[in-house]
C-alpha cells in the first residue's frame, strides 16, 4: 500500500453489530493471501487483559475495525481465517486476548520476531515500517486507553494503518529471509509462537511487589500480602488496573509501617492513590488480617530459579566459568549470523546448562539437554558446538606453575 493511497483511505468505523461483521467475515473471505491481524488492549488502565479492538486486513478484502465486547461471539470469523496465514507484530503480546475470544491461528508471520532473525537494529513497528517500506507511521496511541467509546477518529486511523501494512512488509520480510538464508529458522520460530502454552499463574503473585524482599519473614511481609490480595480483588471487581487504584509503592508504606490502627493508616502521606482513602475499611481489614493470621509468609519460596549470575563466582566457580567462556562463543555466532544472542539461544537455557553441565561434554549431551530445555533446532545445531567447546576449554587450561612466576 502506497503512501498515496494511504491518505486516500476513507473514515474508519468501527463494527458493532452483528450484521455488519456478518459482512465483514464475508468480504475476508473473498480476499486473497494471508489476513493481517492487530489487537488493542488497554493495559495500565484495565485489570483484564481483554482486547478492546481488533483489526483485521486482506487484500482483495479490505480493512476492518471490531469491536470485541460489542460482537462477542468470532465463531464465523475463525472458520473464516483459522487456516489461513496470519501476518502479527509481536504476535505473542496479542494471541492470549485473540484466543479468549475465540480467535486462533493455525500458522503466523511474525513481523517484529522476522526483524529480530534479520538482525535489523530497531524491530518496533514504526521503525521497520519506516526502514523496509519508507513509510513513517506514527506511534503516538500505543499506549491509549482503548476500553474508551467512542474512540476517537485519530486512534482509528492510527489501529488500521497497523494492519494496512503488514501484508506488505511481511512479503518485503520474506524476500530477506530468503536472501539470508533464514526461511527456515523462522519458520521453526513462528510454530513455537503458535505452540507455545501460557504461563501456569504464579502461586503467590504478591510477590512481585518492588522491595517485598527486603521486609522480614513477620507481620511486615503478611501485611504486604493482604493488601496486595486486597488491591486485586477490588481492581478484579471494578476491572481497573491496580496500579491505578493504589501503587505499588504506597502498599510497601503501609506494610513497612503496619500501622496500629485504622487512624494511623489513614495518616501515612505516603499511602496514596485514587482508591487509598475512598477504600481505607478494606485496607485496613487487610492490615488487620496481617496483625492476627497464624500463616506468616516465609522469607524464601522453594522454587528452581538460579542465583543471580553475579554470585555465580563465589557460589559455583566452575559454572560461572562456563557461563562466562559460552557467552563469548555465542556472541562470536551472533554477530557472525546477525541474530540477537537473546533470540539466538534463550538466555535461561544457557545458564541452565551452564550450571548444571551434562557429563560428560559432549555436542551430543549439549544437545539433548538444550532440548530439553525447549531450545529449537536451528538452535541447537547453532549453538550447541560452540557451547560445548566453551565449556571444555575453561576445564583444561594449564594451573599456573609457581617457579615459573618466582
């Protein structure tokens, strides 16, 4: 799509009724090639993560902005576009809201993992955009709040040209995968986008408070838990994000303070937020619960999370050894294949391998333990060499003789 017809394109609506996307499946399903797709959440304002807008284009079709609470039922619009390509950027931040309406491709094109496998230096839509079609695409709404209504006619023409795009760049992507010889690592890429299983819900999420784990296995960190559990309950109630409702911050003030009465809470200055006052009985009932529950949080959680690679000297001298000597033959792989070292092997994988090294080193033991891991097998057959090599070479270096340094 050129930069002409771009500013020919008409006033965008948004479809919010059932006949209307009855038409719309209809007019997709007489277009030709893949379908690209977009979503719009409203992160940082809601608690959900539901889609709030969902964009649609195909050639020989058009494009299409729906609606998802006003349609609710995507049943035809799958039978419709289930098998057929689907061109995303960053397509794993939009396939959780797209499958909870029911909305689930078979197969992707991944614009923003593509520019990543080509070593382009910026894979944001705007720059790769700019970069391979010259067209400059404003970013400006990225962030906006999109459970608004009506959205405003600039956000639209903003969410459409996010798709009326994509079928283009996606075919100028596929013509440098081929010049790089890189089709078939990204094709093994996009399946693992497809296939890949949702994260399991952390079991004790209210952990993730910024400076939890600096409070004391006491009163201090159940406090910080029930008014954590508090605060998602009620932005759960009200689907408002909960950083909006009480920040983070301010539930750390209250928990380190463990204020002795509902009075002394309300007189913290530093517990703020829109909801810190107007629902100051819930966050005391949260403190209260703290004061008298018999189940005080431990400090530590069992869990299989390695120690912080920078202990790893003191800790496991050896692995970090490893780590360290692998690192710099996979960055060599890198820069010789102009794929970010993060995308050319998980860096969780590499540490995991680092610390628990097969026996014996062997390519083949790499291997096996690497797929273990879930590491593809571009990935392997790339980095489990190297990695092998690098974890050998650090065991057989010579000791250093005493009488040759006197």
């Amino acid at each position: 799509m050129s930069e002409e017809e771009l500013s020919e394109t008409p006033e965008r609506t948004v479809i919010t009724t059932v006949d209307d996307f009855h038409d719309a499946v209809e007019a997709l399903a007489e277009g030709h090639g893949p379908v690209a797709v977009d979503a719009e959440r409203a992160s940082g304002f809601r608690y959900s993560q539901r889609a709030y807008l969902i964009q649609l284009y195909r050639r020989g079709s058009g494009s299409f902005l729906i609606d998802p609470p006003a349609i609710r039922e995507f049943a035809p619009l799958q039978s419709v576009i289930g098998d057929v390509e689907w061109v995303l950027h960053a397509a794993s931040q939009d396939l959780p809201c797209l499958r909870e309406v029911g909305l689930d491709p078979v197969t992707v094109f991944d614009t923003e993992l593509a520019a990543r496998l080509l070593g382009l230096p910026r894979v944001g839509l705007g720059a790769v955009v700019e970069e391979l079609l010259g067209i400059h695409l404003k970013k400006e709404h990225s962030a906006a709040d999109w459970s608004t209504r009506p959205l405003p006619a600039s956000w639209l023409e903003y969410a459409a040209l996010d798709v009326e795009l994509l079928i283009d760049l996606r075919d100028a992507m596929a013509d440098l995968l081929v010049q790089q010889g890189k089709v078939e690592i990204a094709e093994q890429e996009f399946a693992a986008v497809v296939s890949k299983e949702e994260k399991a819900p952390l079991a004790e999420p209210w952990r993730r408070l910024t400076g939890v784990q600096a409070l004391r296995p006491d009163r201090h960190l159940a406090a910080a838990r029930e008014l954590w559990l508090a605060r998602d309950a009620l932005a759960r109630e009200t689907d408002i994000a909960p950083g909006r409702l009480v920040p983070d911050a301010s539930l750390m003030v209250a928990a380190r303070a463990l204020p002795a009465s509902r009075r002394e809470l309300a007189s913290l200055k530093q517990f703020s937020g829109r909801a810190s006052r107007s629902e100051l009985d819930r966050w005391w009932a949260a403190i209260e619960r703290a004061l008298t529950t018999d189940e005080i949080p431990v400090h530590r959680r069992a869990t299989d999370t390695l120690p912080p690679p920078r202990s790893w000297s003191d800790r496991n001298p050896e692995a970090d050894a490893r780590l360290k000597a692998a690192r710099a033959a996979l960055t060599t792989v890198s820069e010789e294949r102009s794929i970010p070292l993060e995308n050319l092997l998980t860096p969780d994988f590499l540490r995991r391998v680092a610390w628990n090294a097969p026996d014996p080193v062997t390519v083949e033991s790499v291997s096996e333990a690497l797929a273990a891991l879930g590491a593809r097998p571009w990935q392997i057959e790339l980095t489990a060499q190297p990695i092998a090599l690098a974890f050998v070479e650090p065991l057989q270096e010579p000791e250093s003789d005493p009488e040759a340094q006197s």
